[in-house]
C-alpha cells in the first residue's frame, strides 16, 4: 500500500491558457435550446469559436454512486446537515437549474449523468486571449534561479485569475478623521445613510468606514467563472479518465483533496512505476537526480501537469480532518508534518502533533489552542 500526495502545477494558470470568454454575449432563442441534445454538446470542440455557459438540470444514475462517491460532479453551495452554514458540497442529487459551463457539462455527460433539460444558455465568442502572458509567466518561472522569482511569476497568474473574480459590492470608502464635529468630521460621515462601521484607534484618530453609493460594475466576472469551471476538468479528467482507469475500485482509495491536490492510497506493488509509463502527465522535475525509482526528470513547471508534492519521500501515516487540516508522517524524517489554516505555524509547530489530529479523528473531541 502506498499514500501519495499528488499536486496539480499552476491549475489556475493552465485553465487561464485555454479558451476564454471574449465578446459577443447572447442569450439563445427558444429554438436553438431545443436544438441542444447531448449529441450537440459532446460535439462541440473545446476550442470552438463559439462557447456557451448552460443552466440546466441533471440527473445521476443510481449505477454511478458507488464509482462517483469520491468526488461527485457539479458541485454546488447547500447546507449540510447539523450546520447553519453554507458550504461547497459534492453531492450524488439531481442537479436542478444548475449553471454550468459546457466543457464541464461535456465532462458529466462523458461520465454518465444524464442531461433533463436545458432551461436557458447564453453564448459567447472565446479564445485563448490570455495563453501569451500565462505562457511568458511560466517560462520565466522554469528559468527562475531562486524561490523568490518562482513564486513571483505563479503570483502574476493567480493575481490575474483574482482581479477577473473580484466582486465590487464589497468595496468600501475609509475615512480617517481627527474630530468629531465640523464639515467632514466623524459626526458627519457617522449621519451618512451609506454608513457601515468605525474603528476607534485613540482620542485622535477615528477610521469610518461607508458602503459605496454606487457601483461600477468593471471586472470580466463571465473570465473568473470560466476559469473555475475549465480548472475542476482537468482534476476530473486526472481521477477518472486516468487514476481510475490504473487500479480497480477496490484498490484506490481518495484520502484528502483540494482545489489542485489529490492525496490516495493505492493498493500496488511500486506506486512510482505508475509515473514512470505515465511520465507524460507528470511534472518530475522535483525528483533527485539518479533516484532509486529510475525516474527521469522532465516537465518542470509545465501547467497542468500533476507531480509527486514530497518528491519521492514516502507518507508512512496520514489523517485528514477538513480542508486544509490535516497532518502526515514521513518515512525519513521524525517531524510530523501538520497543516491547519488560520492558525500561525508557530503555533501548529510547537504545539500540535500528528497524535492531536488522530485522536480528534478517533475520538471525535475537539482540541483548542490558544494563539495570540
């Protein structure tokens, strides 16, 4: 048995390469949604001139459960039970009115849900405007000779993929004001009906913070969306169309995912012969030279491709406990490695071990931590 933490290199920066919304929005006559059978969809390339953004319902067979549990499609915000709040939720449920980007309904049909209906579509004309600058970004990032310039040119992606994905109704105006009456003191703006909150930081000194009184709608939200969509097919294709077709159910077992990061048990004899006759999806860079797995190095910072995310070190233990919480062991090395967002590293690294997560796992307690 062995556990492998697989990571996706730069996901966000190879959805941005492919095609993208550009211009040319149109809703689509009543006529034309008729005319979008299944057939029509699976046909139509995923570098078409033409793309189209779907709501639409669909079903999930009942004979798909078992070999979809792990990471169902269409994703969707809900309400789990026991909770008051709204959470991503991968579920097995008839999908109803829901808005869907065609490559990714393309996906599910490919997979076996089943399309009901169409309800309404818009199209658009798409290109690959953005490929010149992803592609500038991630050769200057392979040249790069130090960690600070690598992880500069995957920040001038991401921060791109942020900007089309800003949402303006949170903007504010802060005003920092020194008294209290006159014209533009703190009385004044405190009367405002766009009025929001004030943080007091001395006698002096007073921050009011007010809502915009109007907005200007000026980011490309259709790009933002778009790229989310693109980038969950590329982690769908890797677990189905691959992982899935290496090992049979009973032998692969997901543990933990992210956004760009697949963590498996695979029961086999050498989990590393597997990226060797599949180096062509794989990013080895990472690996030693000469390593005891014969693996060659290639692909560095290619986008897109999956890599080994220890570089060859073995996971002897593993327990995951929500996103992003989760802590494992290493074969060479006696320090757990453990992860919890939100809380400083400091603090996760003296003061938790692998043990603390295992026995909330086991135990069902939960473990507090003071952080100052």
């Amino acid at each position: 048995t062995h556990i492998m933490y697989m990571d996706m290199v730069n996901l966000y920066g190879w959805a941005q390469s492919q095609c993208l919304p550009l211009n040319n929005f149109k809703w689509l006559s009543e006529a034309k949604l008729k005319s979008l059978t299944p057939e029509t969809i699976l046909n139509i390339s995923d570098n078409a001139a033409e793309g189209l953004i779907l709501e639409v319902d669909l079903s999930y067979p009942q004979h798909l459960h078992d070999r979809h549990k792990s990471i169902p499609f269409c994703v969707e915000h809900g309400t789990p039970p026991g909770s008051k709040n709204k959470k991503l939720l991968a579920t097995l449920h008839p999908k109803t009115r829901y808005v869907i980007h065609y490559r990714n309904l393309k996906q599910c049909l490919q997979a076996g849900l089943v399309l009901e209906k169409v309800h309404r579509a818009i199209t658009f004309n798409q290109s690959c405007w953005l490929k010149p600058y992803i592609d500038l970004n991630a050769r200057l990032r392979a040249q790069a000779a130090n960690p600070f310039e690598k992880n500069l040119y995957k920040l001038l992606n991401n921060a791109n993929f942020g900007k089309t994905m800003e949402n303006v109704r949170n903007h504010r105006i802060i005003k920092l004001v020194t008294r209290w009456s006159g014209r533009y003191g703190a009385n004044y703006y405190i009367s405002q009906p766009n009025f929001h909150s004030r943080e007091i930081f001395d006698d002096e000194l007073l921050a009011i913070e007010l809502s915009k009184t109007e907005i200007l709608f000026n980011k490309p939200l259709y790009v933002g969306m778009a790229i989310l969509e693109i980038s969950k097919t590329r982690m769908y294709d890797f677990h189905y169309n691959f992982m899935q077709h290496q090992f049979s159910d009973d032998r692969l077992k997901l543990l933990y995912m992210d956004t760009d990061s697949l963590v498996y048990e695979m029961v086999c004899d050498d989990a590393y012969e597997l990226i060797v006759a599949n180096i062509s999806r794989f990013d080895t860079s990472d690996y030693p030279e000469n390593n005891i797995y014969n693996i060659p190095r290639c692909n560095g910072k290619v986008l897109g491709m999956m890599k080994d995310e220890l570089g060859g070190r073995i996971i002897t233990d593993w327990v995951a406990l929500a996103s992003k919480m989760y802590s494992y062991k290493t074969m060479d090395s006696d320090n757990d490695v453990m992860k919890l967002k939100g809380i400083r590293d400091y603090i996760v690294k003296n003061r938790l071990s692998f043990n603390d997560y295992l026995e909330c796992l086991r135990s069902g307690i939960t473990k507090s931590v003071a952080q100052s």
